[in-house]
C-alpha cells in the first residue's frame, strides 16, 4: 500500500561532515536533498573547524529555509597503543607485552611490547581476558600481568602500527564517560547553539547525568544521544534509554565488543525498548560502507537499511560514506529512496509506548488511531518544546504525517531527529483558534495540504477562561 503522500519521508537521515561535504556547494545539495541532521565526529575536529562548520551549517540552512539539527558527537574515553617506529609484524602463538608505563620492560626479556595511554588497565584487566586491537583485528589473550606490563598470547596475527585503538570486551573499566576533551569540545558546541551531544560510550544512566548536570550549568538546552557501545550499555540499557533524550545504537564499537551473532539481537532489543520508553532511536555505522568507494551499495548494504526503516527506527546514519566517501549525495539519495519503498510496504500497526500516562496519553492515541483509521487524512499539533511532536512520533503512525508547529526554532531544528515529523516555524496567537487557522493556511500556501483534505488538530483550547486539551478534526477549505 502506498502513503497518502508521495514525497512524504519518514525515516530521518543523519549525516556526518568531512571533508566530502563541508564546502558550501555540497552543504547547500546534502541538505536540499531532505538530509536532517548533521554530526561532527569531535575525534576529528578542532574547535576552529567546529566553530566554522556551524556558523557555515546555519548560513547554508537559512539561505535554502530548512533548518537542519546540529549533533556534536563527542569523543569519549577511549584506550590506544603508543607509537611504534615502524609497523610489528605479530604472528599467530607468540607472545607480546602490553606496557602501561613508557619504556617499562620485565627482567630484560625479549618480548616485544607497546605502550598503551591507559595507566589503570593494569588494575582493570585479569589473566584470561581478551584484548582487541585496530578494529578487533588483531586478537590478544592475557596470560599475565605484573607490575606494569600485561603479557599476553597473539591469538590473530597482524600488523600493529602506532595509535591503534584497544577495545576490551566484558572488562570494566575506571575511565570517566566524561572526559576533560569532552568538556572543552562541548562547550564549544554550547557557544555555537549545537541541538544534541552524542555521548560515547555510555555505560550506564549515572554517564547521561554527568552530562546533564554539565549542560544544565552552562545553559544549554541540546538534549542527549547516548551511544550504547559495549556490553555494559547492553546490560544497562534500560536504564540508560531512561535515562537519555534519544538512543544511537553504534554498530562499530559494539560489533566488536559484543559477539558478532548478538549484534542483530542487540540492535532489534534496543529499538524496541526505545519504543516501550517513547524515545527516538538512531542505527549507525556501515550502512552504506561499501560507497566511500563505489557508487552503489551492496545489496546487503540495501537490507540492512532496509531492516532499519522495517524496524521503525526514527534515523539512519552515515559517516565514513560522507566524510571522505566519494559519493556523499548519492548515499543521501538512496537512503530515501529505500524508506519511501519500505515504508510503503508497511507493516502499518501502532506502537503504544509508556511515555505518557494518564489523559495526555489517551489524548494522543485517541489521535493517532483517528489518523489511523482516516487514510488520507494528517495529524498537526503545536509544540514549544516538542513534547506533543515527540508523544505522537513515539505511536509511529503509519498512514498520517505529523506537521509539529512550533514558534522555537530550537525545537524545530530538535524535532528533525523524529521519526514521521515535519517540523514548520511559525508564531503561536494567543487565541488557539486563531493559531489553528493560521497554521493551516501555512500548510496550504506550502502545498502540504489541498482543499478538502482532512486534519486530525491534537493542542488546547480556551473554554471558559481556561486552556483544555483537545482532538478536533478539521477540513481544509
């Protein structure tokens, strides 16, 4: 079955700026293009470029009028090997020395080592542990550890050069979710007026509080995206989509980190339970993978996009694909094209998440089961803050669009992460009917909506000296 509305979109697309789209020209296509939400990777920004790429994202979004979402994703706490001179070349069975201190050999062994920035893994690791390197493409089982060297087997061979990146799956480490670069970079972000920090590994729902409090203090109001990367997030996730403003489920890390089998599982578990919390949800990484080089994906590369607008994800991402890919616009292009087509298809039942309790969440599924059961027919609310927009996202409607009203462009630009919403600018009358009629005289001068067409109006109304909630259904005439 179709959608009533055929350039309509619903899953939203996140994409992440480099060198591919930051000049001007291909900002100016990307965004004209229908991408909503643009990610600076702060593992490779500097607060000069980050400063320049913002100021340069709202020129290019003000001169076309659509306003895009900024997400500062920060770096997070992470563990890396030193320098090397040159590249060691590991083989299979061997044996070779992790070094916590710079230059710290054992009893003049000749053992090979490197030097890891981490100083406590030492105290965090345990004989037994396995340690991946670059990616999880070299493998390394502890056999021992004493003072600061952590001895360990080569279990997968490989070649080992300098800043390679460590990930260590099961261990629990003492790094802080909240580093002292995090701090610097984001209030960069706060200065410039970012929308959202992601927050990398996330661990658990005392993280997203740090974070909270730290933008509470310095005034901001860009909500959080926690990235569950490892399994202490999958243990915690409850708690942690409790905890957090959206979800970004980070394939990279956590395809390493966990079994491979489980990744599927995991991401499948964590959208449903964003669903059961009413928060949007974001799949990332290797989408696309395959079009930093070749002008068309694979077809698994298709499914797996494909799987993630089945599964009523609010966003898919992009990264490498857009950063130093060679086809930055046409990975946007195919990312619509896939969810127009599988959004199509359906399934068309309703979420019913605990968002809302009590009237307000009667009023809002009131308006979506309408809107459900009117093909054809539109839901439009009017928002402050985006509560209202996010209530009803949170039901996934299948048939009707959301056209979320709202006179901030602070929850405009906020409510481009959610799934089924068309975000507009407009002030709010004090009189609610008056706000309505002026509302939907914006949808038709926009060719959002034509005459006769039916809109299911979720906002409050004056009766008797007092504002109410309501659900009218209104003709366009």
């Amino acid at each position: 079955m179709q959608t009533s509305i055929d350039h309509f979109r619903r899953t939203k697309i996140v994409f992440t700026l480099g060198p591919a789209t930051m000049e001007e020209a291909m900002l100016e296509k990307i965004i004209s293009g229908g991408a909503d939400v643009a990610r600076l990777n702060m593992a490779h920004a500097n607060h000069e470029w980050t400063r320049m790429i913002i100021r340069r994202i709202r020129a290019v979004s003000a001169r076309i009028g659509r306003e895009v979402a900024i997400m500062m994703d920060i770096k997070g706490p992470e563990i890396r090997t030193g320098d090397v001179e040159a590249p060691i070349e590991l083989k299979e069975g061997e044996t070779f020395d992790f070094t916590v201190k710079p230059g710290d050999k054992d009893g003049g062994e000749e053992v090979r080592s490197v030097n890891v920035n981490y100083q406590d893994l030492i105290n965090d690791i345990h004989v037994g542990d396995i340690v991946l390197v670059d990616s999880g493409l070299m493998r390394f089982e502890v056999l021992d550890k004493k003072n600061a060297r952590i001895r360990c087997k080569v279990l997968t061979a490989g070649q080992l050069t300098s800043r390679r990146h460590i990930n260590l799956p099961g261990v629990k480490v003492n790094l802080p979710s909240f580093t002292e670069k995090d701090r610097g970079d984001t209030l960069v972000g706060i200065e410039e007026g970012i929308d959202f920090v992601a927050l990398s590994f996330v661990r658990a729902a005392a993280d997203i509080e740090t974070l909270r409090e730290f933008l509470r203090a310095n005034n901001s109001k860009a909500k959080i995206i926690a990235k569950i990367e490892d399994q202490s997030a999958i243990e915690n996730l409850d708690e942690i989509i409790d905890a957090c403003d959206s979800l970004m489920v980070a394939r990279g890390d956590l395809g390493i980190e966990c079994p491979f089998e489980d990744l599927p599982v995991i991401q499948r578990r964590a959208v449903k339970s964003c669903f059961h919390h009413g928060k949007p949800v974001i799949i990332a990484t290797h989408m696309l993978e395959s079009m930093i080089s070749s002008p068309m994906p694979t077809r698994a590369e298709i499914t797996d996009v494909a799987n993630a607008v089945y599964e009523k994800a609010d966003c898919v991402m992009l990264s490498g694909e857009t950063t130093v890919g060679k086809y930055p616009l046409e990975c946007v292009a195919i990312f619509d094209k896939i969810s127009r087509r599988i959004e199509s298809e359906g399934p068309f039942d309703l979420a019913d998440p605990d968002l809302l309790t009590g009237d307000k969440h009667n009023l809002l599924r009131s308006a979506v089961h309408l809107a459900h059961e009117m093909e054809g027919s539109k839901l439009l609310t009017f928002t402050r803050q985006g509560f209202m927009a996010q209530g009803l996202a949170a039901m996934r409607p299948t048939r009707a669009p959301i056209f979320a009203i709202t006179n901030s462009v602070t929850t405009l630009r906020q409510m481009r992460l959610l799934r089924s919403v068309i975000p507009l600018l407009m002030e709010l009358e004090s009189d609610p009917n008056d706000t309505i009629s002026k509302a939907i005289s914006l949808l038709v001068d926009l060719g959002e909506v034509k005459i006769g067409d039916k809109l299911i109006v979720v906002t409050d109304i004056l009766s008797h000296d007092r504002l109410v909630d309501s659900i009218q259904l209104r003709t366009v005439r």
